[in-house]
C-alpha cells in the first residue's frame, strides 16, 4: 500500500492527466497536516491598512485559527497582537472593530496598551521581583509585513520574504492598488457566512471559469434583461483572456470584462447621464500609465487566488474573501468590499450595488456556488469514487480560463507542503 503522504495527487504530463484523491476533502488527519504544513507556514492575509487609518484603530478577527487583533498603535504603527492575555489566556479583546487606548482583559483586569504592553496589573505589590511587565506583553505572530496596504502574518520564522512568496501575485496586486492616487480602502462592513464543504473546493470556484455558464444562468439572463450584450464577450469566449500560474501556488484568471467596472469602464446599465463622468476618469487613467495598461486596470477583470485562502475578485466591484476549515467539511468564510479612497457617494454605491448584486451572500453567485460546493462534499460520500479530475486543458498551450490549470497550480504546491518529507526536513533545518 503507498504511504498515504505519497498519493494525493496522480499526475501524468505526457497523457494530460490530473487527478486528486477525494481524501484531499474528507480525511481530518489531512486537515491537521494541512493546519501543521499550511497555514502555521505561510503567509496568511489579515487585513487592509485603511481598516486601522487613526492610533488606537484595532479589528479582532480570525486568523487561521487564531484570534488576533490588527491594531494601529499610539506610534502609527500597524501590529498585529495575539488575543489572549499573557496571565491566564483569557481573549483581551472581545469586540470586532473600534478605537481604543488599552485593551484590558475581563477575567482579572490585566490591561495592555495599543502596542501590546502590559501597563496594568491589579495587586502588582504581590508578585516577586522576578515578575517583569516587560516579560508579559501581548504575544506576537512570528513575522508580519505588507505588500500595497494589504497586511499578512507567518508562524514560520523560516520563511521567505513576504516579497518573494508573492512572486508574480505582485503584479495583479498592483492593478488593484493602482485603482487610487489617495489609495485603496476597503468599505465598512463585513460579510460573514460559512460553507458545509471543505475550504479547498472554494479555492477552485473562486477562480473556475468553467463553471460560470452552467452554474450562474440567473445572473447572464439578468445582465441580458439590463441591456449588456454578452456577445463575443466573456460569457462564451472571452476575448484577451488567459490563465497564468504566478509561483508558490498563486494562480490568476484575466479576461476582457463585459458588463462594466466602477472603475472607468461604462455600460448602458450605468445611465448615459453617468458616460462623461466615467471618460473623463478613463483619461485620467490614461494619463497615468498609458493607453495599454489602463485599458488593463479600467477594462479587465481577474480573479486571483493567493496560497493559500486569499481570493481577490477584481471584477464589477473588489472583493476580498478569506476562508478557514473548522473540520473537513466546513469552512467559515469572510469577505469585504475594496475601493478607491477618493470615491464618490454616486460611484460608492453603484460599486456596492455591483459587489452585492453578484458576490453577496444573497447575491446572484454565491448561493449558486455554495450550493454547488455542498453539492460536492455530500457526494464524496460516495467512496467508491476515489478521486476528482482537474486534467482540463492540461495540452494547451495557452490556458482558457475556461481550463483548470489555476487549479493544478494551487494543488501542486499544497501537495508539496503536505506530502514532501525532504522540504519539511530542509525548512526544520533552516
């Protein structure tokens, strides 16, 4: 029988053949390695800067399984706080979002300022000289760092540069950031819902194009009841289209977008009241880094998928969605709306109108897609068939977005962190 570190994947280049075994989902002793080799090693997103703009700013959220607090300090300064208190491991900060000077702990009012160290022990005369505030701050994650405003933390002090781990994910990056002179922030508000399947099937919907056609009929017969002709454009064969593997399991979808982007790129459903507005801001982006490449930022649209739970949807509004697994076959997923900084109300509400009409949990896409990946993990129940096909275009040349070689790209890597003795032993090493 094969070690089962060793068959998670089955590859055959020459044949064009790709297969993952149906355990990838279903088995918990994969989950505990994927929480081991995957997400205590990598770079894993946790906020926006324009989250914390003011000192005392803080966000408490999630973090690969981790509570943890994004704060901007009484220094400026963007930190990231583990929540939980260094006396007993009582979480410190128990609300979403505010502004705060300390944050101090319910159980027994140790408090800690905005920086993480401790400034308050009830009863300190009853400690031994041994006992040092300083020894007792707010533990930090093991790296921290920033890449166009967008924050990420890693466990792993081997790791590489959060520079480096981005690779070509960087250039996609900067579309999105390059949408603002002032900068991007990301619009108040949270969306907050879960997924009974396992948290890597979103990872292949997030960037399938595949399934677009069958899987969202509603929404295309919508846009053709608006008066977007979809013709020619994505919704069959996309022009100016490609799929790309951007190293260290980041993968992206580009393609021409067809029914308009709050950026500066008009359609008849946006009003011809609004066509100036939006030309002159395309002049302005023309201005700014030439026709070529403001047609890219204004006119495309990329669904990018950073290793390993970061999807960035730069599509008819921006959004940003992470997700974590609780157990093989549940996941909770959280997603915020990102624009320009400079935005008007007018433009503001056409992009949020946009963002939920689509993406939102009530939206057009997302029951369509939660559904389908529900539909998945209640079939793996079917054993017999062992293992799932992602070979599509596997030949080409030149992926579609309709191929699924975003999706190899992301498995290749996971199935190295999971499944590669040699490179642990060279990390640990290191």
């Amino acid at each position: 029988m094969k070690n089962p570190d060793e068959d998670y994947i089955y590859e055959d280049r020459d044949s064009g053949i790709f297969r993952v075994n149906r355990r990838a989902f279903t088995d918990p002793e994969c989950l505990e390695r994927e929480r081991r080799r995957i997400f205590e090693t990598c770079w894993i997103y946790v906020g926006h800067e324009s989250e914390v703009p003011h000192a005392g700013d803080y966000r408490s959220r999630n973090v690969a399984g981790r509570p943890v607090i994004l704060v901007r300090g009484d220094d400026g300064v963007v930190r990231v706080l583990l929540n939980t208190c260094t006396h007993r491991g009582a979480m410190v900060c128990r609300q979403k979002s505010g502004t705060a000077r300390i944050f101090q702990c319910p159980y027994h009012a140790w408090t800690f300022d905005s920086r993480g160290r401790l400034v308050g022990v009830p009863g300190e005369d009853s400690y031994g000289d041994g006992f040092k505030r300083d020894d007792l701050a707010l533990g930090v994650p093991t790296r921290l760092d920033s890449y166009r405003g967008f924050w990420f933390i890693c466990f792993d002090p081997a790791v590489q540069s959060l520079y480096d781990y981005l690779a070509g994910a960087r250039e996609y990056i900067d579309l999105i950031a390059d949408q603002s002179e002032l900068g991007m922030k990301v619009v108040a508000g949270q969306q907050s819902y879960s997924a009974r399947a396992n948290w890597k099937l979103l990872v292949e919907n997030s960037y399938d194009g595949y399934h677009g056609l069958p899987t969202h009929q509603r929404y295309f017969s919508f846009l053709g009841d608006i008066g977007i002709d979809l013709k020619g454009s994505n919704a069959a064969a996309p022009p100016r289209q490609h799929a790309a593997d951007l190293g260290n399991g980041h993968a992206v979808v580009e393609y021409q977008s067809a029914w308009g982007r709050p950026i500066a790129h008009w359609v008849p459903s946006f009003g011809e009241d609004r066509k100036a507005h939006f030309a002159g801001i395309r002049r302005r982006f023309d201005e700014r880094f030439g026709p070529e490449r403001a047609r890219r930022i204004c006119e495309t649209s990329r669904n990018l998928g950073i290793f390993p739970n970061l999807v960035i949807n730069d599509i008819m509004a921006i959004t940003v969605r992470t997700f974590y697994p609780l157990s093989p076959d549940y996941m909770e997923i959280n997603a915020w709306a990102l624009a320009p900084a400079e935005e008007n109300a007018q433009d503001s509400a056409l992009r949020l109108d946009n963002f939920l009409t689509f993406l939102g949990p009530g939206g057009f896409a997302t029951p369509d897609d939660i559904e389908m990946l529900e539909s998945c993990q209640r079939g793996f129940a079917n054993r017999e068939v062992g293992w799932s096909d992602i070979s599509r275009g596997m030949k080409r040349e030149r992926p579609s977005i309709t191929d699924e070689m975003q999706m190899r790209a992301f498995w290749r890597r996971w199935n190295q962190l999971i499944s590669d003795p040699a490179l642990r032993r060279a990390r640990s090493a290191a």
